[in-house]
C-alpha cells in the first residue's frame, strides 16, 4: 500500500489558511465594470464588451499570497468573492447566504463577520 509523505510547511500553511478563512463579498469588480459601462454607454454592444473588460484587467487589483505558485484570483483578498454585474445574477443566487444565517449555522463573531 501507498505510504504518502508528510506536508511540507508550505502546504500545512496553506491548509490552516483555507480552514481559517474569512470569506469577504467584494465590490470592486462592480464598480469598475459599472464606470467603464458608463464611460462606453455610446459604444455599439459588441465592442463595448471587450472594452469593458479592458478596463477590468487594468484597474483591478490582484492578490498573490505569500506561498502560492500560481497567482491570481477572484478580487483583492484571499477567498474574495465578487460581484459579477455583468452576467446579471438574479437575487435567489445568494439564498444559501441567508438560510445559513436564519437556521443559526453561521454566527457573528467578534470581528462582526459571520463565521460556519
């Protein structure tokens, strides 16, 4: 049988800072597409699009961790989780949100975030 090697330091790292995680609701991803819709309201559609997300990749800002190999993610922070305004989420999108904080499973911690 199959014998795997213990976790370096980096990895065990890694693990307690997903398990400790603080999940954050970004909006900067908003903002920047909604300037940049304004900005090009004159534009025809289908080049209005490639230059909204133009504007995206140059004003956004990047995260990259200390350990990581591969940089890049969904906003500023580690475990960011964006607003997408441009692909119109309905409402009912974010209801797990709410039935976790209604059923008692999330609770506010100190910081005044809620936590599972």
């Amino acid at each position: 049988m199959y014998t795997f090697k213990p976790a370096t330091d980096r990895i065990l790292k890694m693990r307690e800072a997903i398990r400790d995680r603080v999940l954050r609701h970004e909006s900067e991803r908003a903002r920047i597409m909604t300037e940049a819709s304004k900005k090009y309201e004159n534009v025809t559609p289908i080049i209005r699009r490639p230059l909204m997300h133009y504007e995206l990749c140059k004003h956004m800002t990047l995260y990259i961790g200390d350990d990581e190999r591969i940089v890049g993610g969904k906003g500023p922070h580690m475990f960011s989780c964006p607003s997408f305004i441009e692909q119109f989420p309905p409402i009912g999108e974010y209801h797990f949100m709410y039935q976790g904080i209604k059923s008692g499973e999330w609770k506010i911690g100190d910081d005044g975030l809620y936590h599972n």
